[in-house]
C-alpha cells in the first residue's frame, strides 16, 4: 500500500550512501573501527561511559538481562505497555515479567506507586521504558531500586536523546538499552547499543556478545591476539560496519530530527485542541525533554478503533496502535504468574491509543492533512 502520509519514514541522504560506500571500499565488513567509533560518538552523545553497538535493541535487552544477573525465577518488573521485547528478554533469560501498570492516560510510562506494590522476595530488577521518548519517573525509580537493592534496565529504544534533569535517558539506570530499527529517530535499518557506567558490567555485555570469546576477529586481525578462550556463554550480537557506517551519520543528524519532531508535535496539539477537541494527546505535562518518537492520542471512550483506522486509510494515512498490552498476547496471558496487580490504565490505554504519523521529513500541511482526517473519521463514527 502507498500511504499518502506512513506512520515513519528515513531521512537518508548522500551521506548516508557515501558512508556505506566508505565501508564497502575499506574491506573490512564486520565489527572494526567505524564500530569503535560509533560506540565512542554515542558514548558522547549519551554520556555514558561505555557503549557496545549490537545487533538490535532485542539482544541488547537480552544481553542487559543475562549481564545484570537475572536467573532463573527470578522476577524483573516490566510495563505491559511496550513492546513485547521488553517482557520477551527478561524470560529468555529464565527470568519471569511482572506487569507493573503506567501512570495515567496522559503519562504512559511505568508507574512508581504499581512497582513498589509488584516487589517480592524475588524481585531483581526493574526495567522502565520511555515511552514515546518521554521519561520514567527516574528520581523516585531509582529511590526504590535502591530502598530494595534492585537493579534499574532501561529500554530506551524510544528515547534517543531524550533527556530529564540534564542526564540523557538510557544513562540513568545501570544498562540502557537503544534501538536503531527502521522506524527509530536514528536508523541503521536494525542495529541497538547498550550504554553502562559500570566497567564490570561493559567488560560481561562485551563477552557476551560475541560467543563468550576473549578477541575478537578484528584484534586478531590488528595483531592483537593469536587465538582466544571462551569463557562465558555468549552470542553472536554484533553489528556490522556498514550499519556502524550509517548510525555514525545518522547521530550527526539526530538532534536535528529531534528538534523537527517537537515542532511537529507541538502543532499537532495545537491543532487536535482546536479541530477535535474530544481526543486527548498524551503528555501534556512531559517529564524532561522528550525526542518525541511517536504521536499517541486517545480516542474518546467507546470510539470503534478498526473503524476509525480504516477513515485513517481512506485518507491515505497509516496508523498503529503502541500498544496492545504484552499481558494480553496468546504467549502471555492465562499465565497468572506475570500479573501481580489490576493493570487498569494500561487496559484502558491499550484499548483507545491510536499512533498518528511522526517523522522529521512531515511538512506542516501533512500534519494539518492528518488532523482533518482525524476529524473526519471521527465524525463517521455512528
Ligand atoms: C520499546 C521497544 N523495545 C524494544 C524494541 C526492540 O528493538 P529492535 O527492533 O531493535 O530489536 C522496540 C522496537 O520496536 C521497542 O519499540
């Protein structure tokens, strides 16, 4: 389908094809320098102290799992509004997801109040997501984490130079994990980086990612090593030079996406509180500054959603839903083990959140077109 106006898009430009051509005429494809110096430029940007490029934000959050010590039966208290990934690496880790609710309808992050009542003599570790970009409740999750002597993962796959208080989300807890998908603020097609301050914690994530292994092909390359020894159960999670190649010249641009998604954020409140008053856009009060990586609203209550997205695509505008709650998919639900609390927000949310379009490359006449043509669904609404 050839959407008039797609949910996300990619701002590629020449640099981005002279970066992979820069790779390709290297000869050297895999992990090497142009990943060392990505690690290095998003270590700056974050300000973390040590970065690892992977594969994809999944392993990264797998990886954060394994390296923070979660075992089997041992609990790791998630939001269900998120993407399934988040509750997926806490199990393959043998670790079981405990759904904490979010906050409220206009602030989807995970509430402080729900992971203070979901903690048990299990409890390991609390993974926060940022969603949208906009950030957890840091100060009073890191009381808690640290009232309980818990450990704090960040899925900031949203969050890409999101900030509160002056520290970039991602830096806050002990790991923080980036994604760089194709719908992401700044894209390698897939790719994902863990960000630590913790030397120990860098040393394990980096070993873990590559086969448990003490060098790496490109050392050996260098000459820096003849052989290796394995010594943890590790992966194959690396990223490869030409996406390292591409999230180089895409951090370059990333704040000045950032910069044009606020603008058009900020236009599309302005305009959803003029022409359709009955919608509510989340975040009204956002916590920090947000890299708004998607348009969520609330469709009134009762409001057929089905109905409302195919009036979105008559218009030829793609809409999503972030998200259906984890606790309700087929692999998780049923299984009482994961629910400790009512999630009553997150149901509600999960029922009427619509995702509206949201990328840097949106003119200002595409956001007022996606506005009329919320107000026209809405108003075929029986
Ligand atoms: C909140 C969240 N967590 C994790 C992921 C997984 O990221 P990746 O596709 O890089 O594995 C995504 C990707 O969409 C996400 O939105």
């Amino acid at each position: 389908m050839a959407w008039r106006i797609p949910l996300a898009d990619i701002d590629f430009d020449m640099q981005e094809e002279e970066a992979v051509l820069r790779v390709i005429r290297s000869r050297w494809l895999s992990m090497g320098e142009e990943t060392q110096n990505f690690e290095r430029e998003f270590a700056e940007f974050i300000g973390a102290k040590h970065t690892l490029a992977v594969s994809n934000a999944t392993a990264a959050l797998h990886l954060a799992c394994i390296a923070a010590g979660i075992q089997t039966g041992d609990e790791v208290i998630v939001p269900s509004l998120s993407f399934v990934a988040t509750a997926n690496a806490v199990r393959y880790a043998g670790g079981i997801p405990i759904f904490a609710d979010v906050e409220s309808a206009d602030d989807l992050v995970i509430s402080p109040s729900s992971i203070e009542k979901s903690i048990s003599e299990k409890t390991r570790a609390i993974m926060v997501m940022h969603y949208a970009g906009y950030a957890c409740d840091m100060p009073a999750i890191m009381d808690i984490a640290k009232k309980y002597n818990l450990l704090v993962l960040e899925d900031s796959a949203h969050a890409i130079g999101a900030e509160l208080d002056g520290r970039k989300l991602g830096a806050w807890g002990a790991i923080g994990c980036f994604s760089f998908f194709s719908n992401k603020n700044m894209t390698t097609g897939e790719g994902g980086m863990l960000a630590t301050n913790d030397d120990a914690l860098a040393e394990r994530l980096k070993i873990l990612r590559s086969h448990g292994m003490t060098s790496l092909s490109w050392d050996r390359h260098k000459g820096r090593a003849w052989t290796y020894d394995v010594v943890d159960l590790g992966f194959n999670y690396r990223i490869d030079e030409i996406r390292a190649a591409l999230g180089r010249t895409q951090l370059k641009k990333v704040s000045g996406f950032n910069q044009r998604r606020a603008e058009l954020t900020n236009l599309y409140r302005d305009l959803l509180s003029e022409l359709t008053p009955e919608i509510c856009a989340p975040f009204a009060k956002p916590r920090g500054a947000s890299c708004h990586h998607i348009m969520p609203i609330l469709l009134p209550k009762g409001t057929d959603r089905i109905k409302f997205m195919e009036g979105m695509k008559a218009e030829g505008i793609q809409t999503s839903i972030h998200y259906p709650p984890i606790h309700y998919f087929k692999n998780y639900a049923g299984q009482t083990q994961f629910l400790r609390e009512p999630l009553p927000v997150t149901e509600e949310i999960g029922m009427r959140e619509t995702t509206l379009p949201l990328y840097p490359a949106m003119t200002d006449e595409d956001v007022k077109a996606v506005v009329s043509a919320v107000r026209l669904a809405l108003d075929a609404e029986p």
